[in-house]
C-alpha cells in the first residue's frame, strides 16, 4: 500500500482532490494511480482528462475554489500561467521522488524556483510512409529531397515546427546540432527559411491521432511527429511506418505538474506528485510510449523495449545530452512567432 512521504499528521480522509490530466493518460492513472493512492490517503482522487482547457477553468473558477488541485500542464501554457501567479510553489520535501528524476530535466526556472516539476515526455521524432519512401530519411535534412517536395506533413503548433524548420536549416548549412543556437541567435533567418520552405509541406496536422490516420491512408510520404503516437502506430503497422529520432538536434516536450494558488488541498497535492514520480507510475507512463524522466524506470523500459531505446534517453550520457524544445526563445518573442507563423507560414494551408 502506498504510505505519503514525509507525513505531517494531515489526515486526508474525506479530502477530495481534482486533478487536470491530458486525454489517454486517465485509464492509465486510474489503474496505477488513482486506486492506490485512495488506498493509502482516504483521500477520493477525481480526473478530468483535456487538453488545452485546464488554464481557462482556473481563470473562471471562483476565487478559492479552483476547478483543479493539481495540473499536468506543458512549458507553452505553464510558463505564462506561471509567470501571471496563477500557481504555487512546492515543498520539494514532500516531493522527495523529485531526486529519483534525471537532474536535467528540473534543470529550468520553473522546478529551480519549486514553481513545478519538470520532465520530459514526447520527442520529435521523424516519421515516413515506407510505400511511398525510396531511400530512407536519415535526419531532418533530407525534408529538404525534392522527391518529398509537397508530400510533408508537419504539426501545425510552431513550437515544435518551426525548431523542425531549425533542423532542416541547419542541415543545409552544414551545421546539424546547432538548432537551438539558430532560433536563439538567427531567429529572423529560421522563420524566413520557414516562410520559403513552407510550400514543401502538403498538410499540418492537428492532432497526432490525425498524423497517424493521414500516415497509414498515404496522405503523406514523410514529417515530423510525437515519439508517443509513432511509437503506438509503428507496433501496429511496421511495414507501413518508418520512423527515426535523430540525435542531433533531439528536443523534447516538457510537462510540469503545477498547484493552483488558492486550492486548500496543496499539501494533498504535493504528496499526490510524489506518487505520480514513482517508479510504478513512471515505468507504467513509459511502457504506453511516452518518455519518463525517472532514470530507473527509463532503463528498464529500454531493456525490454528496443523500440522505445531507440527514442527516449535511458542511459546517463543520454540524459545528459537531453534538451527540451526551446521554449525560453520562444517566449522572448512570441507574439511576433505567433504573428508570422499563423499569417505567413500556415495561410496557404
């Protein structure tokens, strides 16, 4: 039975707490989460599962009575939400799994300033039709073939896109692995390669259940894609599915679990965090496709998943070299991103 680390003397009984996580992610807390943690708390554990709506039902929630005790949530709506108070920050010390995660991976203002817990979960991973694709893609250079010229299909969020146009860009220069320094210090030249190379995609998809249908129908010869849907479609259908996640200029999504403000169960949270940062949680999180930043529960997954090895880092040198998409570049100029990349990149669409 699970036994909350660092007790206070809080009973917990007959606390309710809710909490906000991403859709497909709910029967699988259910299971490996939800009833345990019940078990060992008194606590009753409520989920609702989403995507984008978490940070909107806080905004109209009425004051210390927030819609959410506990948020999974990504850098592109935690940072601002963050940065605006609309979250509070965590006693570590009842967070103690925190120090079974990689340090990279809290290595960022929000965990350093106990603002939330940072890790990784999707890569961007390369993904081509083998029945339309001759010679194999190697790296993100090879987008730029004219035998996939408009035949790509790429996610129409920039935040993950247009680091796709970095790598492409940086290819081409001869200078693969320096992704992040180009949208750092040539952000103008990466989206202006953005604006003329956007004719080479036939269409951005939506979601990465879309990406896979359009993959599986030959809607498309080859793009970028979540490592999490690849790795589900790619065991279903390896004749179909070609797949790469290349090492240079390897990004990552980043997730936080993050507390309200004003919910009165924070500490109830905290200890529910730590739970969700077990090795039982992490390992059952990874074995459906997702990274974990948890080193123990990473290297077991690897050994017996070849598949899931060749995507996510679970030895100390990988870990090491991990990185996160460049959110920090992105907030510094967001609006004018935003602004080029919905009229400019996306309008032909």
């Amino acid at each position: 039975m699970f036994e909350p680390a660092a007790p206070s003397g809080t009973d917990f009984r007959g606390r309710t707490l809710t909490i906000f996580v991403y859709s497909g992610l709910d029967k699988l807390f259910q299971e490996h989460f939800v009833e345990p943690f019940e078990a060992g708390t008194g606590a009753k554990v409520v989920l609702d599962a989403g995507w984008w709506d978490s940070i909107g039902k806080l905004k109209a929630s009425p004051k210390g009575q927030p819609a959410y005790d506990l948020v999974l949530t990504d850098a592109t709506q935690g940072y601002p939400a963050i940065k605006s108070g609309m979250f509070r920050q965590i006693d570590f010390d009842r967070v103690p799994n925190h120090k079974a995660l990689a340090p990279v991976a809290l290595d960022n203002w929000v965990a350093k300033e106990r603002y939330g817990v940072t890790f990784h979960e999707s890569a961007m991973t390369l993904v081509w039709d083998r029945r339309q694709v001759g010679a194999e893609p190697a790296g993100w250079g090879d987008l730029l073939r004219g035998d996939f010229n408009r035949k790509l299909a790429l996610y129409d969020s920039f935040y993950m896109s247009l680091y796709t146009f970095a790598c492409m860009k940086v290819a081409a220069d001869g200078k693969p692995g320096t992704a992040h320094a180009a949208l750092t210090n040539d952000l103008s030249g990466v989206l202006d390669f953005a604006r003329r190379e956007r004719d080479r995609v036939r269409l951005w998809w939506p979601t990465g259940t879309k990406m896979a249908q359009d993959l599986l129908q030959g809607t498309f010869a080859a793009g970028n894609a979540h490592s999490v849907a690849v790795l589900r479609t790619v065991k279903d259908k390896p004749e179909v599915v070609g797949f790469t996640t290349p090492d240079a200029d390897r990004a990552f999504v980043q997730l936080m679990w993050v507390i309200p403000a004003d919910t009165p169960n924070a500490e109830l949270a905290e200890v529910a965090i730590d739970y969700l940062l077990s090795k039982d949680v992490q390992t059952a999180v990874a074995k459906r496709g997702a990274g974990t930043s948890h080193v123990e529960a990473a290297r077991e997954v690897a050994a017996a998943d070849a598949v899931w090895a060749r995507t996510y880092p679970h030895t100390d040198e990988q870990f090491r070299a991990m990185r996160y998409y460049p959110y920090e570049t992105y907030f510094k100029d967001w609006e004018r991103i935003k602004r080029t990349w919905e009229q400019e990149v996306l309008r032909k669409s």
